[in-house]
C-alpha cells in the first residue's frame, strides 16, 4: 500500500473513532440505550456502562472478573455478577456510575456469573456451585429490597447451573445446567467430563420444586447460555466437552429450542457451520417478535443469525473475538461486542456502532 | 487537459500535505513517535509474496488432480494410478502449505473442512465413502458438494487410492462407481480450491489495509495479532497435531499411535509436516519481501537476543527434519527413529516458545475471549 492511501485511512478512521467516542449522534441520553459489560484493560478487570452515541458512562475497576451484567427492572441499578470461582456480585448505580454494594457469596459456595430478576425487581436469583457438597448446583435468592439479603436457596438436582432466564409466565426459571463440576482449588479444571450430565431445568421460583427437566442431547454437551422468547420459546448455546478425544472434532449441533413439554430440538445447519463453531457458543439471543435468535462464538470469530421457528441458519459473520450479544428493542436490531473494543449492530449486514479505545468487551453484553 | 490535471495534481499535493500535518500530530498524538509506520509493508508483502503464491499454487495441482483422475478412470492401470498418486502427493504437500494460514477464504468461507477431512479417529472417511458407492445416487461435483465433508477433499481421495483394501486398479475396473467418485471428489476439490484462489486477493486488501469498522481488521495489531497467532498456533498443530499426538507426546515407542498421523494411508506423514513447517518459516521471513523478521529488527521492544533465538529454533527444526527418513508409518515404533521424532517434537516446541514471546513484546493482545471458556 501507498504511504498516502495509509495516511488517508489512518485519517478515515480517526475521523469515524473520534464520531463514534464524541457523541455526534442526534438521539439523547434518555433514549439511547445503555450497554452493559465487564470489560478488561490492561490486567485490569472493569464494569463498564456504555451509551450508544454518548460513548462511557462509566467505568469502574473491579477486584473479580465478570461474566454476565443485568439491570434490575424499574431501577438505575445494575449487577455485575463474578464469573466463576467468582465470590461477589457488583451492585452498580448506573445513573451514578458508582458501586453501590458488594454482595457476598456464602462460605464455600462461589458464583458462576450469571443470574436474574424477578419481573417486579425485588428478587434476585443466582446459580452457585457448593463445591464442599461435590459440586451440587444451588440457586441462591437475594432480596435487593432488603440490601440483597440473602433469603433462601434451592437444589438444582445437578452440577454446574450456568445461565438462567424467567419465562413469559414471570414464575418458573429455566437453567442451563452445564453439568461439569469444578473446584475453586483446582482452578477451572474440569472434574467430571467422563460422567458429565448436563440439562435445561426448569423451576419454580417460589417453591423451588423442579417441574421440568429436559437431557442434553448428547453425552459430552455442556448446555450453557440460553435466551427465552416472548412467546416461551426457549433457546440454548452448548459447548462440546470431552477429555477422550480433545482432537476429534464434533460435527453435531450446538445449538437447540426447547418448546412446551417436548425434548430439545437441534437447530439445522450444514456439519462445517457447526465446525466452525470450534465446540462452543457464547452466547445466544432473541429478538422481541420471536423470529429470529443470534448465537456467537469467539472461538469461531462467527456470529450466526437464525431463523427461530424452524431453527435454520440464515447468515454468518466473521467477526474476531466476539462474545457479547444483546437486543435492542427500540431499533429492533441486534448488538454485538467483541475483545476489540467494537460494537455491531447484527442485521442482514454488520455495521459498526462505536468502538471503545483500550477495552476487550468480557463475555456477555446486556441491554440497559 | 493537462492544466486541469496540473491543477488535480497541485491539490493533490496541498491535500497531501495537509494530511501529512494531521496525521503526524494523529501519530504523536496515539503512537508517539513520528516514524512512518511499516506494518501495512510488512501485512500487504505477506498477503502478496507470501500468501498468494501458495493459493496459486495449490489451485494448479488440484486442477491437475482433477485432469489426472480423469486420465486414470479413461484407462485404469498401474502406471496411470502411480500418477495419480504421485499428484495427489504433489497436491497434499501443496495444501500443507496452505494449511497452517488461519485466516483468508479458507477460514472465512469455512472451505478447510472441504479440502480436508482430519483428524479422523473414527475412519468416517472410509465408511461414508463406501456407503455412498454403495447408494444409487449419482456421482456428481454437485452430490459431493452436498455430501458429509468426511467424503469430500483429499483424504476421501487418498483413501481411494492408498487403502490397501480398496486401491487395487481391478476395483476400479469392476466398479465404474469407484471412479465417478474418485472424479468428482477431485473436480469438487479443484472447485474448493478455485474459490480460494478467486476470494484471496478481497481479503487480502482488507488485511493489509485494516479499517476501524472492520470486523476482523479494526487496526493494523489486529491484523499483526493474525499473522503472530498464526506463526503460534501453526507450529503448535505440527508439534501437537501431526507429530505430538502419534508419538503419545514422547511418553513411550510402545505407546505410539501411527494410525494418528496425518496421511498414513499414503505414508507421506513426514513431508507434510515439513512443508506446513516451510510456510511458517516463510511467514516468518517474508519469501522476499519485508517479512515479519524484518519489521521486529526495526521494533526497540523486540531485542535482537530473541530474533536470533528464534532463528537458531527454525535451524534447529530444519536441521532434526532432514536427520529424519521418511516413511514414519512404519518406523514409529523403533527406538532409535522414535528418539529421533521426540527430540523433533522438543525442537519444534522451542520455536513455539520463543514465537510465543512475540506478542507481548509488541503489546499485542492475540484474542481476549477467544482464548476463554465459560
């Protein structure tokens, strides 16, 4: 290349940064939405806010790494909570952009960086691994009205709940039981990939009673993120996990609905759209009419579009290093996040949306 | 005309100089330091003196491949099917050359899986090969497009020329089936490789010229971050993948897995470990143009204890691949040959160790989530 086509890009592209950071856009703070993430920079790890259009609201840096942020419905304030072995769950004024508290996890019991609200906002419930009792997955309940009190705790019937979402009904909670145990002594090694079970459970948030259980279709799935339609639909993002054969390649499905009483239906794609995946998905989401659900993988450095009803893959985006995805409503569209420090807006094509200087966009993107 | 030209010329210039103001306060104000930077040399002559012949040069042999299957299915013989072989030789060492390259076409358009089916534990590749001279359909490009990938590329080809239970030329005399196959998995394959060939030059420009919308290339340590990673990761499939792997990663002669290997039907393990190992070399030195070992001499970060380093631990692997004969296959459990392949396997993971020190000297970060699990 010339020196001047350099120049004239190296010009391009600090006159598009400087828009995207400088707020040109027309919308207010009021409208546009607020994108939650942890973020790292440098060896620090960050919870950060960041405002379409305005740039960061907020950037707070955090003792423990986190995995997954939410906002708590009819408030300013946010959770961040620590993946796992992770012990704390970040409370953080957005309007302030200040940590406002920070939540515990019992003894011996950690976090594994996800958790939710219930629809008014007052009940918070997280998975946790009580890893002094082999490892069996709890979903401890917080009251944010009462300072996060600690209140209550159910079994999960298995090992290792990861992500988890309220269904349409506001009452009954499905986890994504990942299956494999671990030990905060031994890092992040996997314990149990032999004899691994991992499955889509359903619970009632108030008694606790499990009144469905639905099996990975496969052995070595490790069923982990998942997203539920308005319309109840539930979809769910595995990673493949064997220690047998690390380089035998899987070639099946990774990503299924679930619907009503029936077992997990496998999306459809060709065998090398699944290779592509490299065993895993970050995360997965749907868009508010119930048509169309978009999965990432940063391993692949793909984002896949998919057309819900009949599962089928409509599209395929290279993009390095993206995890986070979310929906925004308002426009419609969905948002993606990578470790570049970019955002994307997802629809029949890529467009960038604002690219935050030092930051690597941690695993999960929420809407506030 | 020409004062009109004169005129776009002149405005050229003052633009020109209005960039260069802009531009180098923009350097000094992110970088620092007023030098023009030479990493869109160092990405664009890799892209271009590098990359691209490789593709050229693997689009030839599969386009021969293709011509040469169907010279052997005219007239099935000893000598055509020992062509025949020896090209699918010549295309399966041009594709070891391409194979380490992470990124490009072969990535992007996900095509890898279609040029080759491995590893293999399971021999998918013999039993739906079979099966499917075994159905009704119609051998066509077109059907083995559409087929598992385990049937497509040059391992289904190597199975049907160099499995002792199916390579006889009588098989092929008996069942024109087997050589409708054997056609349309090399015609599709040439296909494959034409489309690389085809795409190549689009992402090359992107590559080479990163832009801040980008997706895969926002800045130019992206697309660094691409070639450092895939100098990383392409050693690390050598030494893990094609060597580490069958020798039970040194543990034991008796351990070793020869059915493992990369083309053991074929016994031509050995040579394609070499060549994937040349092209990183390449990767590495530039194949002419300012290469990677150029640019770090220039880097302060980098210090010339390390280039030498890395320099000695391609000499080192280059040196212990000649000491070693070929065919692998047969050899891999003898004692004197295995000791021979363990200290290969030390070398090539010396290199990996010194080319991993890289990024961080130049701050670059090779993938955040990517590298991550939860």
């Amino acid at each position: 290349m010339q020196r001047r086509q350099f120049l004239q890009l190296a010009m391009a592209s600090s006159a598009l940064a400087l828009s995207a950071l400088s707020g040109c856009s027309s919308r207010s703070s009021k409208e546009s939405p607020l994108l939650l993430s942890g973020a790292d920079k440098g060896n620090e790890h960050t919870v950060s806010g960041w405002q379409l259009g305005q740039g960061e609201r907020f950037r707070l840096t955090v003792e423990q790494r986190v995995h997954a942020p939410l906002m708590r419905p009819g408030s300013h304030e946010a959770v961040y909570v620590a993946r796992r072995p992770g012990t704390v769950i970040y409370v953080v004024d957005v309007k302030a952009g200040q940590i406002k508290q920070q939540v515990l996890a019992e003894k011996q019991r950690h976090f594994y960086g996800h958790a939710v609200f219930s629809n008014d906002g007052r009940w918070l419930y997280v998975p946790e691994n009580a890893y002094a009792e082999g490892g069996r997955g709890k979903l401890a309940v917080y009251d944010a009205a009462a300072n996060y009190q600690r209140v209550q705790e159910f079994d999960l019937g298995g090992i290792g709940p990861h992500q988890l979402a309220l269904m349409p009904d506001g009452l009954t909670l499905v986890v994504a039981m990942g299956g494999i145990q671990t030990h905060p002594d031994l890092d992040r090694e996997k314990l149990n990939l032999a004899t691994m079970q991992s499955a889509l459970v359903f619970v009632d948030r108030l008694s606790g009673k499990i009144t469905q259980r639905f099996d990975a279709p496969h052995q070595h799935l490790s069923l982990r993120h998942l997203d539920v339609a308005p319309d109840g639909t539930v979809v769910v993002g595995a990673q493949f996990q064997t220690a047998a054969n690390p380089d035998q390649p899987y070639t099946g499905p990774l990503v299924f609905s679930q619907r009503g009483a029936e077992p997990l239906k496998a999306f459809e794609a060709q065998e090398r759209d699944w290779l592509a995946q490299h065993h895993y998905i970050a995360s997965v989401v749907i868009n508010r009419a119930s048509t169309l659900a978009l999965t990432t993988t940063p391993r692949g450095g793909r984002v896949n579009l998919w057309q819900l009803e009949q599962g089928i893959l409509l599209r395929s985006f290279p993009v390095r290093d993206v995890a986070g995805a979310g929906y925004l409503a308002d426009q419609n569209q969905f948002v993606v996040s990578n470790g570049l420090g970019q955002l994307f807006a997802v629809s029949d094509e890529l467009q960038l949306l604002a690219q935050a200087p030092a930051t690597r966009w941690d695993n999960h993107l929420s809407i506030g | 005309m020409i004062n009109r030209d004169k005129e776009k010329l002149e405005e050229g210039l003052t633009m020109g100089r209005l960039n260069w103001l802009l531009v180098a306060l923009f350097s000094v104000l992110l970088v620092g330091c007023s030098k023009a930077p030479t990493e869109p040399k160092l990405l664009a002559d890799t892209a271009n003196q590098v990359i691209s012949p490789l593709y050229a040069e693997l689009n030839s042999q599969t386009q021969q491949l293709f011509q040469q299957s169907q010279a052997f299915c005219q007239a099935p013989s000893e000598q055509t099917q020992q062509q025949l072989q020896q090209q699918w030789r010549d295309t399966m060492n041009a594709w070891a050359r391409v194979q380490p390259i992470g990124f490009g076409p072969v990535e992007t358009g996900n095509l890898r899986w279609k040029i080759q089916f491995w590893p293999d534990r399971k021999d998918l590749t013999s039993k739906k090969t079979e099966a499917l001279i075994r159905s009704d359909e119609a051998l066509t490009a077109e059907r083995v497009a559409a087929a598992s990938v385990s049937v497509q590329g040059l391992a289904a080809l190597e199975y049907l020329l160099f499995d002792e239970r199916v390579k006889a030329v009588s098989f092929y005399q008996q069942n024109s089936r087997r050589c409708e196959l054997l056609q349309a998995i090399a015609e599709r394959v040439h296909q494959v490789t034409q489309q690389v060939e085809d795409e190549w030059p689009d992402f090359a420009a992107k590559f080479a010229q990163p832009s801040v919308d980008s997706p895969l290339y926002p800045d130019n340590k992206a697309a660094l971050a691409e070639l450092l990673n895939t100098l990383v990761v392409g050693v690390e499939v050598v030494k893990r993948n094609k060597l580490g792997l069958p020798i039970a990663n040194g543990a034991n002669a008796q351990h070793a897995k020869p059915y493992r290997l990369e083309a053991w039907r074929s016994q031509y393990s050995l040579a394609l470990m070499r060549a994937s190992t040349e092209t990183l070399e390449q990767l590495y030195r530039g194949n002419g143009g300012f290469g990677l070992s150029a640019y770090l001499q220039e880097q302060d970060a980098v210090d010339d204890a390390l280039l030498g380093a890395i320099d000695e631990a391609f000499a080192a692997v280059n040196t212990q691949f000649a000491a070693i004969e070929a065919p692998l296959f047969t050899q891999i459990k003898q004692p004197e040959y295995y000791a021979q392949l363990t200290n290969l396997r030390q070398r090539l993971d010396l290199l990996q160790r010194q080319l991993a020190k890289l990024p961080e000297k130049l701050d670059i970060s090779l993938g955040f989530n990517s590298n991550d699990g939860d």
